[in-house]
C-alpha cells in the first residue's frame, strides 16, 4: 500500500479532514489494501460510538407527484410512463400504526414536489403522529421548501429532514438538473433546516453521469465542513424512462469505499445502507453495514404503491426491504455480527 495513501488515511482518521486534492488522491488510488485499511478504520469509529447496533427507519412514500424534473429521476414530471399516485392522511397514519407495532420508532415520510402536500396539511399531519407516538421521531424527505415553510413544519414537530445536496459541484448540479432549479437554492434550503434546528441529512449519488474523482472530493468536503447528522449515498441506477436512461450505473465497490470514508470524517454520523445499494448487489444492505454504515430504512409504504415509487429500474421493495420482513431483515444483520435495535436512532453527541 502506498506510503501516502496510508498517511492520508491515519490523518482523515486522527484529525476528521483532508484538503480537496488528498480527497481527490484517495478516491483515485483505491486498491484493494487502501480499501481493507479504510475499512477496519471505518468499522472500529462506527463501533466505538454505536456498538453494533443497527438503527432501523420506516419509509412511507407519500406521492410520487413531482413537479421537478432531475434528469436522473424516475419520478420526475416529464415522466408519463411513471403511475401517478399520492397517499391520503389515513393512510399515512395506517403505515405510522403498522410499522409502531414492528417496532419502528423513526417515520420518514418522503415523496416528491407534490403541491398537495402543503405546510397546513403536513403540520396537522406531523401534531397527529407526534401526538399518538411521542416517542418516536418524525423525519421529512419532501424536497425544497420556503424557510416558512421549514419552521412551520418544524414548530409542528418534524425532527429531522432528509435533502441530499445530490452534488456539491455548481456546474455538475446544472448537468443533472433543468435550469429551473438551482444549486444555490438546494444549499440554502441545507442551511435553514440546520439553523432551524432540524437534525439534517445530506447526500450524493455515486456515479452519477458526469461526476469523476474531482466532484467525488468536493463531496467529501462539503460533508466535512456542513458536519451533517445523516448522509445518504447509494449508487446512480437509470431508470428506462429518464434522460439518463441509458448511462450506466455506480459500483457497490466505489459507494462501500466512500461509506467508510464519511464515517471517518464523522464518526457518529447516522448513514444508511440505501435500497440503491441493496438493488445492484443482492448483499449489497451487509456490505454497506460492513463498511461502516448504521442505519437502514426498509419500506413502510402499503405494498400497492410501492412500485410506483420507481426512482430507479429494478428498485427493491420486497424481503428485506419491506418493513412487514423485519426479522428476516433483522436476521440478516444478526448474520453480519449487527444488531437491529427499537429505538428512535438519534444521533449521538460526541463529548
Ligand atoms: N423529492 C425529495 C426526495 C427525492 S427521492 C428530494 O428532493 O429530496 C430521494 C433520493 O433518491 C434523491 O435525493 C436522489 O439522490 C435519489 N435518486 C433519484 N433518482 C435516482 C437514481 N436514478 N438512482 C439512484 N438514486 C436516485
């Protein structure tokens, strides 16, 4: 293993940071021993702050109406292909009740752009589900919203709010997405949930179409100075009806490899092993916790829409993915040495 690669990592691992250009450096001299190396780092930080547990959340599609239209997305506007679908209240709070039972104690209630959803319909929806389950934790995945409308959300009881930055490269941002939307707008809906008070998550594809080593470090830079609660990365998959339809996928490998590396850069972040992941590899959920992932969020969704939230070809929602297959999920875990625990997940303080 090279000198510097090894001097690099002890660094990231001692000091939580790296300049663009020794980022740039790991992602570009990843050999197998670097990789082994910036693993079992990886997994002795996670294990130091979270043992082996694996915290587990429930993710309810809402709507899968978007008036967004991301290149990469399966569910963007100029889709006609994608079956339009949105879920009302009752059934929202069916999937909270469900998935109370299996033991989930986080919701995650994602979808697209969809204008039904307004800050007065979710706040009621948020006061509900705290009020029935105060232990549990309410996390939002519903894209770019107005500072008001993150408040509201907030004051009404959202606890965290998931909005991957997707790239944190300008000119990269434009190649994936339609001029009318804006980088400067994805990051400034970042920075008010984090000073709103929301625990907040960021995140990337990995190998999206035009991303090489040089947005991949900007990244990691980006995660390193927002210091995110969460990050979700999971590999590029095209979907047939998209622009992007017909570029080809991120690797398991690259996306395992970057997991370790955010987990160095923060130890206690809160990072799923994603659907993505386990839709390219059929052990791809394990290979992300072995890498240093703590987090997974199977499908709370009722079974006849999940289909329909088709981000991707091929996305999983059955087995594992399914929030009704909790133990299989679970034994698959216990299978790797981890450990699925009933617990809101919350990230933990470092002293
Ligand atoms: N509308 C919400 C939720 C988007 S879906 C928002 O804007 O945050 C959640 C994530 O799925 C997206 O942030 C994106 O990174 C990912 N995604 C979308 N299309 C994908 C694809 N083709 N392959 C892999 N991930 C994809």
């Amino acid at each position: 293993m090279s000198k510097e690669a090894v001097v690099l990592v002890d660094r990231l691992c001692a000091k939580h940071t790296l300049d663009l250009s020794e980022y740039r450096f790991l992602i570009e001299n990843r050999t197998p021993d670097v990789v082994e190396y910036v693993t079992s780092l990886a997994v002795e930080a996670r294990r130091s702050v979270y043992q082996n547990k694996v915290f587990i959340r429930g993710l309810i599609e809402i709507s899968n109406v978007c008036k967004n239209d991301c290149l990469y997305c399966g569910i963007r506007r100029a889709n006609t292909n994608c079956q339009r679908y949105r879920l009302d209240v009752d059934e929202i709070l069916n999937c909270c009740s469900q998935g109370y039972d299996l033991g989930f104690r986080t919701f995650v209630l994602q979808g697209g752009e969809d204008g039904h959803f307004t800050d007065d319909l979710l706040c009621e929806l948020l006061r509900t589900i705290k009020w029935k389950y105060p232990d549990c934790a309410a996390t939002l995945s519903l894209g770019e919203r107005s500072r008001e409308s993150y408040k509201k959300l907030r004051d009404a009881g959202a606890d965290r709010y998931l909005l991957r930055h997707e790239t944190a490269d300008m000119a990269h941002y434009s190649k994936l997405h339609p001029s009318t939307m804006s980088f400067h707008n994805r990051m400034r809906c970042l920075f008010d949930l984090k000073e709103l008070g929301y625990q907040v998550g960021c995140g990337f594809m990995v190998g999206s179409p035009y991303q090489t080593a040089n947005e991949i470090a900007k990244d990691l830079k980006f995660i390193e100075q927002f210091e995110p609660d969460m990050c979700g990365i999971g590999p590029f998959i095209p979907q047939s009806d998209t622009p992007f339809g017909m570029e080809k996928a991120g690797t398991l490998e690259l996306t395992c490899y970057l997991l370790s590396i955010i987990r160095l850069i923060k130890p206690n972040i809160l990072l799923p092993s994603t659907t993505a992941l386990g839709t390219i590899h059929p052990k791809g959920r394990e290979m992300g916790i072995l890498a240093g992932a703590n987090v997974v969020m199977p499908n709370l969704s009722p079974q006849s829409v999940r289909k329909k939230y088709a981000l991707y070809d091929n996305k999983l929602s059955d087995g594992s993915e399914s929030a009704e297959c909790k133990a299989e999920l679970a034994a698959r875990m216990a299978s790797i040495g981890y450990e699925v625990v009933t617990d809101r997940g919350d990230i933990k303080m470092l002293p």
